[in-house]
C-alpha cells in the first residue's frame, strides 16, 4: 500500500515542482491541492485565509491537525531534472512541494481507513512558511486551530540519509525576531559635517554598542544576532541622512528576548538624541519557537518503531519555522524525514538553487504520519 501512495506522492510533487509558486499567490498550487481533495470525496475551505487550503475527515471527540507548507523560494533552479521549474525566478528549492504530496498521500490513505479512525483529522496545506508575513500566523488568527488538540507536520532533510525519520525532543527551532533599524539625521557637504547630522556615524556606533550589551546580557544563553544588511548614504560627498540595518535575532529564552528589545531601544534613543537625530525601530516576532511536546514525540516515536521505521535524534538549531505559531495554540511536534542519496547527487542543502531530494523518503515520512494517526491514544 505506501508502495502505491508513494507513486501517487511522486506524480504530484513533480507536478508541483515544474510550477513554483510564492508567498500567499498560490493560485495553481491551491487548485491542485483542492482538486485532489474533491477527488478522495474530502470536504476543504478557503476560510482560513489566502492561498490556504483546510480539510477535514474521521469521528471522534479528538482532533489532530497535520500540517504542510506549500510555497516555493524566489530562486532561479539550476538543475538538470526533466521536471525543473517552468517557472522563471522560482524554484521548490526547500521541498515544500514534496510536504505537499506527503500530505496528499495521507489523506488518502485516511479516507480510505475512515471509518476505523478514532480520531478526526485536521489537514492544513499552508501559504507563506518563507515570506516575511507569515501564513501560519494569518491561519492561526482565522482559527485554524479552534478545537484542535494537537499538531504535528514534517520536513525534508537533505542532511540526512534517506529512509530515515529524524526527531527532536523538547526546544528544536528558535523564535524569531526581523528587527529593521534606521536612523535619520541631516545631510550636508562632506567638506563640512558639522552642519549635518551623520545617520552612518549613530548606526555604526549602535552597532558595536548592541553587540558588546548582547554579550554581556547573554551568558550561557543560546542566541543568534546576524545584521544581514548595513546600508546608508549614496555618494562620497554628502553626508548620509539615513542609515538602515537588517537584523535576524533568534532565540529560546523569551525573558531574554525582552530585556534585549528594551536595551536596543535604550541604546539607539540614546545615540540618535545625542547626535541630534532620531530612530525608528520595527521589532515583530516573525514566529515563536518550536517545542517538540515530549509526551507527543514519546507517543510518535513508539509508532514509528512498530512500523518498521529508522529514527535518529535531530540536534536543536537556531533556524526557525513559523510552525510555531501553531504552538501558540496547542502542543505539537514536528519531524524530519531523510532525502540525501549521494548516488543521486541529492546533497545539496535547502535554499540553494541546486537543491534537489532523493523522493524515497517521502515513503518514511508518508508511514510516520500514518501510523502515528491509525494507531492514535486519547490519553495523548
């Protein structure tokens, strides 16, 4: 039977991989997803927001929710695979489609089981996991988690040999926080700075002074704090009256993570009142942290055992997934299921234009999700 759900995960994620599409215009991804429903006879919406798609099946006073994010990356592929992006710009370059196709395959294997689900299952198939406004956050708010218990979604993982299952327990992904900074001052000749106010001078000495706070504030606390883009001024001769930085701050430590925001706002309002100019700050949570729930991989891993499944432990990171804004809502896990094949040449990491996956793995993650939900206690 997975032999059989696995061509037909395949002949999806194919199709979806040659159209890419980005952020919440899903238009084509969307259509595929909500015919293939309507063909397995599974009622969906489109309440939850653009470019989502939510479906329901099974009975029972419990609801699980297995979730799959369906956007692409604005990427150019550089692959030779007969079924490349046909899109100009846009690439399945972190596997999305494959999360897609898993997800598919598992509805259909529980339409078919339906009756003997003692659960219900909620199926969110997700816009945005790599745009700047998160579609997890916009489903969330809509109530997609509105009774839902528990959460559980997958990713692929092409530093990990295929046919494997890999899991985290406890913290496994940071919180995130895209932090913009600009100061503003006023620009005159180079010849004569004092008649200007340096917008460079305030950020470059904001730099240094939130770097040294970090440090001393952090201690042994897990954080990451990368200025991705430093950018003011446009010619030698004038004197920049604005200066921009782009900040990624990840984290666990939510305590922390306010006593940072309080410091930088300290620091800055100082520097641009002492220079005689001013500051703007944009400082939103992207997406809080992922917690593996120890009772729900304990429950997950037991499942997978007795279906056959290699598992491994995953190490915690500091990259995030706005899979955690579901955990706002309810406990919840999320696993890895391995796509490297050396032989295949599948060991290019996700992001990168030549990403490409080894599609057997989806075979183990396509059994995880299926065990873990017909074997399903109520006491979890």
């Amino acid at each position: 039977m997975i032999g059989e759900l696995y061509e037909y995960a395949v002949g999806l994620r194919r199709e979806l991989h040659q159209y890419p599409e980005v952020g919440f215009d899903l238009v084509r991804t969307v259509k595929l997803v909500s015919d293939e429903l309507c063909k397995l006879g599974i009622e969906y919406t489109y309440a939850y927001g653009k470019g989502s798609v939510v479906a329901e099946l099974g009975q029972g006073e419990k609801l699980i929710a297995l979730r799959a994010d369906m956007d692409a990356l604005p990427v150019e592929e550089k692959t030779d695979l007969p079924y490349k992006s046909k899109i100009p710009g846009q690439m399945h370059a972190c596997g999305h489609d494959s999360h897609i196709a898993v997800l598919l395959a598992v509805a259909k294997y529980l339409k078919e089981r339906e009756k003997a689900l003692t659960c219900r299952v909620r199926l969110i198939f997700q816009p945005s996991e790599e745009g700047a406004v998160s579609g997890a956050k916009m489903m969330v708010d809509k109530g997609v988690m509105d009774g839902v218990d528990h959460i559980i979604c997958t990713h692929c993982e092409n530093a990990m040999q295929t046919g494997n299952i890999g899991i985290c327990c406890g913290d496994y992904m940071a919180a995130c926080i895209p932090a913009t900074i600009r100061f503003k001052g006023r620009t005159s000749h180079a010849a004569m700075p004092a008649l200007g106010i340096d917008a460079v001078a305030m950020a470059v000495e904001a730099y240094e002074n939130m770097k040294a706070m970090l440090h001393q504030e952090a201690g042994q606390t897990k954080y990451i704090w990368s200025v991705g883009r430093f950018q003011g001024g446009h010619v030698h001769n004038v004197i920049a009256d604005l200066c921009e930085m782009d900040i990624s701050f990840r984290f666990y430590d939510t305590a922390f993570a306010k006593r940072i925001e309080k410091n930088v706002r300290s620091i800055c309002n100082e520097i641009a009142a002492r220079y005689g100019g001013s500051v703007e700050i944009v400082w939103n949570m992207s997406t809080g942290a992922v917690y593996n729930d120890p009772a729900i991989v304990d429950a997950f891993v037991q499942t997978a055992k007795n279906a056959g499944l290699n598992l491994q432990p995953m190490p915690q990171r500091m990259s995030s997934e706005d899979f955690g804004w579901y955990l706002t809502k309810a406990s919840g896990m999320i696993f890895r299921f391995g796509t490297r094949n050396e032989k295949l040449g599948c060991t290019a990491l996700a992001h990168r234009n030549d990403f490409c996956m080894d599609e057997e793995g989806m075979k183990a993650a396509i059994q995880a999700f299926c065990a873990y939900v017909m074997s399903f206690q109520k006491e979890i």
